[in-house]
C-alpha cells in the first residue's frame, strides 16, 4: 500500500455561532480552523483569527473555545485590521494591478514582436492598468531588416502615442520602460526622439527576442533590464527627481538611459568624456 498526501482542501462552512459581537465566517482545511472577516465597506475579507480543532472542542485550546471566550469577556475587536494593516493591503493591491498591467502589456508586445520581427509593421492598444479608465497609448511597431553588400542589421522603432491625459505622466514612463526591456533589455541601448524609440541589432536579433518574451509570457515572468556598462555625462538639470521618476535623460554620447546606477563605479563612457572636454570651461 502506498501512502498518499493529498493536497489541503479549504471549505467555506458559514458563520462561526459564537462570535456574536464580531461576525466571523469560518474556513477549515483538515484540523486548521480559521475566522474570516468581511470590511463591509470594501467587501475585503480578512483571515483574522486561526487555529487547530483539538480535543473534541473540549480541549481549553481549542479553536472554538477560544473564540467562545474572547467574544464573552475578551475584546474581539483586536482581531480586526488595523490602519496600517489597510495601507499596506493598499499598497499590495497596488502592486498586483501594476504587475497585472505590465504582464499583459508583455504579453501584447510579445505577440506584435513575433508578427514583425523579420520586418514589417503592428499597432497595439494599451489600456490603463485600472479598467475604468479607458486606453493610456497606442503603441507602433516597425522592424526593418537591411541587407546591403556592407551593412546588414534589423532596425526597429516603437512610436508610443499616449492618450492626452497620460502624457508625460510616470504611468507613460512606466509604459515606455516596460515596452523597451521587454524588446531589448540594454538599458543602454535606445535613442530616443520625443515618443519615437529606435535601436539597431544584428540580423535575427529581434526574432529571437520574440522567442524569448514568448517563453517569459508562458512562465508569467517579467523581462529583466540590463544594466549599462559604463558611466555618461548629462546635464544635472532634473537628474535626481528623474532618476527617482525612473525618466531617461540624454548622454552627451547621444545615449539614451534611466540614471539609475553609480555612474562613479562604472567606467567613463570615452565619447561622452571627449565631448565634455571639448565643451567651453
């Protein structure tokens, strides 16, 4: 005979009786008992108390008798979230739309990239992350591969069109970022003229970046950024309120990038320190 661990099943009962000042709904999941409690200004529920069926329900530790105390002489009330408690759900229910949002905005793009990545055209609508409030940008995608007898490269450019309400905003930001790792993860890599991105790779390079975003979509993970790997000069006007912003800003180099590392612990871009010497003291 083999022996066979089956996966916990957790089982909605109904309401817990003897919690009458505060009403609990109970869950159970083999001797797990736990007490649920519905915000009923948000609908939220919340598992606020919990513990092991023991003895019966004679056993002084049991679940149900210390429910049974606490509602007779106890303060149940301190079972319920706190403000804090509704801040950080806040704050991960935040967090979960976000990553929602750039999931599928991956999965969009990966989708138009295997469609043009050999050359060619797409559009894309991209909504705002909540759904009430309608498209935030339409995104164009345009690859074209050049074959000449002394160059040879896919060149590809992303138009983000936003919609008048979201330009310049750090949700078209976040959108911009998460549309240019996601085709090409250098963050080093991508010129930039107003809403018009562009980068050249070498032949083939965007079709296997299609299979790779492909394979992220399947396993619901996000595309990572590379680094850059050597420090530019910019001018310091908005720097720091753009680096907390995640907003590009231009190297002297022509470089676009998101000033994100410690430019002193990366070597000195050679072009940008050229132009900067040549520049009037």
């Amino acid at each position: 005979m083999h022996n066979r661990r089956a996966r916990p099943t957790l089982r909605h009962v109904g309401q817990i009786t003897s919690a009458t000042r505060v009403r609990l709904l109970e869950i159970k999941t083999a001797p797990w008992r736990g007490g649920v409690w519905q915000d009923p200004r948000s609908g939220v529920c919340w598992l606020v108390v919990g513990g092991l069926a023991k003895g019966n329900h004679q056993d002084r530790d049991d679940f149900y008798e210390r429910i049974k105390r606490e509602n007779a002489s106890g303060d149940p009330e301190s079972w319920l979230p706190t403000e804090a408690d509704d801040r950080l759900l806040k704050r991960e229910t935040a967090a979960r739309i976000r990553t929602d949002w750039e999931l599928e905005t991956q999965r969009l793009l990966a989708v138009a990239l295997a469609r043009v990545c050999s050359g060619g055209t797409d559009r894309i609508t991209i909504h705002h992350p909540m759904p009430d409030q309608g498209m935030l940008a339409e995104v164009g995608l345009s690859v074209v591969s050049v074959r000449e007898v002394d160059y040879e490269a896919d060149e590809i450019e992303v138009e983000i069109t936003p919609d008048s309400r979201y330009e310049g905003t750090d949700l078209f930001w976040a959108l911009a970022l998460r549309l240019l790792v996601s085709i090409h993860p250098p963050e080093q890599g991508w010129d930039r003229f107003r809403h018009t991105f562009s980068n050249i790779a070498e032949p083939g390079a965007f079709a296997r970046r299609a299979d790779e975003l492909a394979r992220l979509v399947e396993n619901n993970d996000l595309a990572v950024s590379e680094p850059g790997a050597t420090g530019h000069y910019t001018h310091r006007e908005h720097l720091a309120a753009k680096s907390v912003r995640g907003e590009a800003v231009r190297a002297l180099c022509g470089v676009y990038f998101v000033p994100t590392q410690d430019h002193e612990a990366l070597p000195a871009c050679v072009t940008c320190a050229d132009r900067m010497a040549d520049l009037p003291s």
